[in-house]
C-alpha cells in the first residue's frame, strides 16, 4: 500500500505562522523599546531640569554671599572657600569662590541628583567669572605727593623687605620709600563713610572720609582714610592701610604712625611733611586690603556643563 502525502499547503501554513509570530514578536520588542527609551528619555530630562534648579538656586544665593563681600576673606590670589551648600532628599548643591588673580573672582556651583535611572546620576556645573574694580591703584611708596615730601631726621619712612606674603601682595609693584607723582583719581564719596573723628572713642575698620581738615582728637583704624583738603594732624593717628588726601599734610603736634601708604595730592599748592617721631612704613598687604574695601564686582561672564554620568 502506498503512504498518504500530506498536503503542501499545511507545511506552508506552519512556516507562514512561524513568521508572523517572529514579525510581531519583533514589532512588540520594537514598541517596548521605543516605550522603555521614551521614559528613560523623559525620566533623564526631568533631572537635568532637577540639577539645573539645584544649581540656578545655587548660583543665587552664591551671588548674594559675593555681594555683601564674602570675597574680600580672599586675601591673596590663589585662595579659595566654600561659601554656601545645601543637600535635598535626591540632590545637593555647592558654592565655592576662588580669587585666581588680585583683580577677579571666580564663582563655581556644582549640583548633582540622583535621576531615577539606574546608576545614571545628572550633574550641573556653573561657572561664573568675576572681574573686581579698584577705584584707584595701588600706591607704589610709602609716601606720595604731587610735590617732593618733607621729612625730618626723627621720622621713620621703610620699605622693609618683602615677607613670603608680603611678596604675593607686591606682584609686579616695586616699592621705594618717596615718590613725586600727579595724584590719581581718590575713591568716590558714595563707598566711603563720612566720619568726624572727634565723636570715635574706639578703633574703626572700613573706609571713612574726614569731615573736618585738622584731627584733633585720636584716631585709630584699619581700611582707608581720604580727606577732601589739607589735613593737619593734631592729634595721633593710627591707620593700618591708605591715607589718601587731597590736599597736603602738616604736622602740629599729633603723631601719624601708618603702617601701608601715604598719598598726598597737594591740591592746593602746598606740600606735604612729616613730624619728628612720625613713622611710616610701607605695607603691600595691608594697602591691598584697604583698596578691597572700596572695590566692587564687575559684571560678569558665565559658562555651563551639563554631564549624565
């Protein structure tokens, strides 16, 4: 007897089944992981949004510290602080101010999240560079006057020799003891405050303009002093700083003991002198801590990384 054949129309049908279940195994794969990177995607937006917020709040309370002068703990170039942070339940953020050069500042904020995806953190880091004005130079001697300064043989006028930080303090600044020079421009009224000496009992730190040409009662302070006109001293003074005086200054009686600098425009055609036993000695450091106090950020310009690691 003969075997029946089966009819090739079966084998046909089974090899048509086998294949579209594979086509719609494979289009279902395909929907899956277009579905599975369509929610990664959005779940990795949604924290770099979450960093970038971290990091842009950051930045604001960051500016803030600068603002109030959080910078001038910067004393040298090369200092750096953290000066704010703040850690959430999936992120945290932090502030650090650099002062890579005397004359600027820079900002860094750095936040990091956690994603939702796993092992996948996101990352934001902001970088702010700000330029700082100094509204005059730094003097170059321990006394400067439009004219030449005179000095009796009791007074003291050194340039003592550099320290280690007393050198950082004079980059590119050579320093002699006198020097005859136009007076350049003196700091605004409006970052100076108006001070009449005879109402200060205590030593002042900060930058204070003279409301009355002779000092007759004794002063002590720690930034700057300007005076608008001769200054006639009357009376000690002891300043850890810049005394910066229009006009010229005259001795009568009162010491003057400066450990920084001495400028004199001698506005009024005068010229300036010392007392016997008066002393001044040229101080970089303290002269740029003083110019700090007067000095102002500068705008400034920004730039952004964005990382998912």
């Amino acid at each position: 007897m003969c075997a029946r054949r089966e009819p090739p129309r079966r084998g046909i049908a089974l090899l048509l089944a086998v294949a579209i279940t594979s086509v719609v195994g494979l289009c279902a794969l395909a929907l899956w992981r277009t579905s599975a990177g369509s929610s990664r995607a959005l779940v990795l937006e949604r924290a770099r949004t979450r960093a970038e917020g971290l990091a842009s709040d950051g930045m604001s309370r960051a500016l803030q510290q600068v603002s109030i002068g959080a910078w001038r703990a910067l004393t040298l170039p090369g200092a750096h602080m953290s000066i704010d942070s703040t850690h959430t339940g999936r992120g945290h953020w932090r502030a650090t101010l650099g002062r890579p050069t005397w004359s600027a500042l820079l900002l860094r904020v750095r936040s990091e999240t956690a994603s939702g995806a796993r092992s996948v953190r996101a990352q934001r880091d902001e970088r702010i560079l700000i330029p700082l004005l100094a509204p005059i130079e730094i003097p170059a001697a321990a006394l400067t006057g439009d004219r030449p300064w005179s000095v009796p043989s009791g007074a003291t006028v050194e340039v003592p020799p550099a320290t280690p930080q007393e050198r950082a303090c004079r980059r590119n600044i050579v320093p002699v003891v006198k020097r005859t020079a136009t007076r350049g421009s003196a700091p605004p009224h409006d970052v100076l405050v108006a001070l009449d000496a005879d109402t200060i009992t205590r030593p002042l730190v900060g930058s204070f303009r003279l409301t009355k040409a002779t000092l007759t009662s004794p002063l002590r302070v720690t930034g700057m002093v300007v005076l608008d006109s001769d200054l006639v001293i009357a009376a000690d003074l002891q300043l850890s700083g810049v005394l910066f005086v229009r006009g010229s200054i005259h001795p009568a009686g009162g010491q003057l003991d400066v450990t920084g600098a001495v400028v004199a425009g001698d506005s009024l055609g005068g010229h300036s002198g010392l007392g016997t036993g008066d002393r001044v000695r040229y101080d970089a450091c303290a002269i740029r801590r003083a110019v700090d106090l007067v000095t102002r950020p500068a705008p400034s310009a920004t730039w952004t990384r964005m990382s998912l690691f």
